[in-house]
C-alpha cells in the first residue's frame, strides 16, 4: 500500500467514527428529552410544571461571619435568597429578616471555619434551612418561604 491510500484510509476511519459519535449523541440527547417529557406528566404538557412568573425570591444581602480556628480567623460573606410560597409583600419579609440574620449566624457560628469552608453549598443550603424551619416553628410562626438559596458565599 502506498503511503497516500494509508493516509486516505485513516481520514475515512476517523470520519466514520467522529459520525458516529454524532449519531451516537444525537441519539442520547433524544432519549433524555424523552424521559423529561415523561416526568412533565407523560403528554409534554408543560402547564403542569411551574410557571416562572410564579417564582418569587426575597433577598438578604451582607451576613458577615467571622470564625476563627486556633490564631487563624476566616471572614465570610453570605448573601441569601428566600424562595416564598407567593408573591408577598416586601414589607412582610423585612419583618423577619432579623430573624433571618440571626438564625443564619447562630447556625454557622458552630462551625469551625475549615468545616464550613469545605462544607458543599447544598449542605449550607440544607442547614441553614432547617434552622430557619426550627427558629419559625419555637416561635410559633409559619414559615414564609419554601426554600433557601445561597446566591453568594465569599471566604477570606
């Protein structure tokens, strides 16, 4: 065999397998899509998800903490998200936003800096909200808000 028919050989080899790489994927990407229209309800409708408009976020900016471990003392910066049952009024909200700060400070505050700065977000997410859901309910408040979104976490 020549060299030019190797050479041609190859280029043929890889085009066949970069195609069917994309047939491949095409293929993959068709069944996810697939398997989320059976989780919309099984018909693709897409009025049983939840509409955008009906998100509403509540947002606490500016929760320092400041832990230390032995000499060492590490500073964090929080910034949170309520994610509330409905639109509510703003006001409602800057009610319990002292609650909110000092739930979030008491809760953190029992860490040890290097345990919080290797904690994943969702486990700050998740601790934080059953802190918040705990202080509500001793106080015999309902909760106003159906999650907690860390939207920003900085560590100095």
């Amino acid at each position: 065999m020549t060299m030019s028919r190797v050479i041609l050989l190859v280029l043929g080899l890889n085009t066949l397998i970069v195609m069917g790489n994309c047939v491949f994927s095409f293929l993959q990407w068709r069944a996810g899509s697939s398997s989320a229209v059976h989780t919309m309800g099984g018909n693709g409708n897409r009025a049983t998800m939840s509409q955008i408009e009906d998100l509403a976020f509540y947002p606490i900016e500016k929760i320092v903490l400041n832990l230390t471990e032995g000499n060492e003392k590490a500073y964090f910066l929080l910034d949170l998200s309520l994610h509330t049952k409905e639109k509510a009024q703003p006001a409602n909200f800057k009610q319990i936003e002292p609650l909110v700060r000092n739930s979030v400070v008491t809760s953190l505050s029992e860490l040890k800096a290097s345990d919080l700065k290797a904690m994943p977000i969702r486990d700050v997410q998740a601790r934080l909200e059953a802190a918040l859901v705990a202080d509500f309910s001793s106080r015999k408040l309902e909760v106003p808000f159906l999650h907690i979104l860390v939207s920003k976490l900085l560590v100095q």
